[in-house]
C-alpha cells in the first residue's frame, strides 16, 4: 500500500515545517502518483488565483518534479524560490501477486526467509483441496540458485530439483 505525505512549509511566518498524510492509500504506485498530480494542480490552481480584488499576486507558485522529493511546490518572490510544499509518496511493492487462469488463480509470493530468500507460486483452485503443487526459487550462496518443484499435493517434499546456471554458458 503506499500513501502520500506532505511536508509543508508557511513562507508568511518563519515556523518549523509540518506534515500532514492523505488519509487516502493506494494499491499502487501509479494510482498514488496520479492522485499527487491531481492534488499539487489543486494546490497550484489555488496559489495562483487572484485575490478578492482580482489582482494578481507578486509571487508565482510552480510545480518542480525533478528534486529529491516525488513533487515540490515553490514560489518565486520575485527574487528567489522557496519550497512550499514536498509531496512524497510513501510505501513498499506489494509481497503478492496473483493471476487467474482457466485451471484456477496463480499466486507468487515473496519468500522472506533470510537464508533461503525466493519467490514460491502456487495453483489456488475451486476444489476442495485446492491448494496443488508450488514452484520455489530459492537463491542461497551456498546452493545457488534453484527451482524446488512439487509434483505430488500429498507429499511435503519436493518432487524435483532445477538448478539455474549462471554465468559461462560456452
């Protein structure tokens, strides 16, 4: 899940900065990125109204999405700029992954054991043991890399071993 956090700074009085969370999450990177898009032009668009006697401000606020932050807002002041406001986007990659298919959903899962990390994917099905056979892939400095494959839902060890070649194929 990832979340969008900003750290926003009052340019009118010299105060710490503070931050505020989108209480909104997100599925995605993407979706977050859309919505932090979305919500900068809002702040933008408000910024750069004229004021209630329709004159224009002296500061121009932009929008800067090439610094250290996912978005900065700034305003020029005629002088120089200053940050307003760092949008960030928050969060790690999703641990799973599925798929459907025709013979049921393929699940890919991150396999987080520190001293055989891989990725296991598994057959979830409608039937009543639905669970059926995994492919593991493990890399370990002692054994490598490898494919563990279970043939046979009844027997908790695996039916084969695929190592992975690496390196010289000559």
């Amino acid at each position: 899940m990832y979340r969008i956090v900003l750290t926003c700074f009052d340019s009118n009085i010299k105060a710490e900065s503070y931050k505020e969370e989108i209480e909104q999450e997100f599925n995605s990177r993407e979706d977050a990125e859309i919505f932090m898009l979305r919500s900068m032009n809002d702040e933008l668009s408000t910024l750069n109204q004229p004021d209630e006697n329709n004159v224009p401000h002296t500061r121009v606020f932009i929008a800067d999405l090439d610094g250290e932050h996912d978005a900065i807002v700034r305003m020029w002041d005629g002088n120089d700029y200053w940050d307003v406001t760092y949008y960030d986007i928050e969060g790690d990659e999703p641990k799973e992954f599925s798929i459907d298919t025709p013979n049921g959903k393929l699940i890919a899962k991150a396999v987080e054991d520190v001293s055989f990390p891989g990725i296991s994917i598994e057959l979830i099905t409608d039937e009543a043991d639905g669970v059926y056979p995994k492919v593991l892939v493990e890399s370990t400095k002692e054994k490598g890399t490898r494919c563990l494959i279970w043939n046979d839902e009844h027997d908790e060890d695996f039916s084969y071993i695929i190592p992975m070649r690496m390196g010289d194929r000559s």
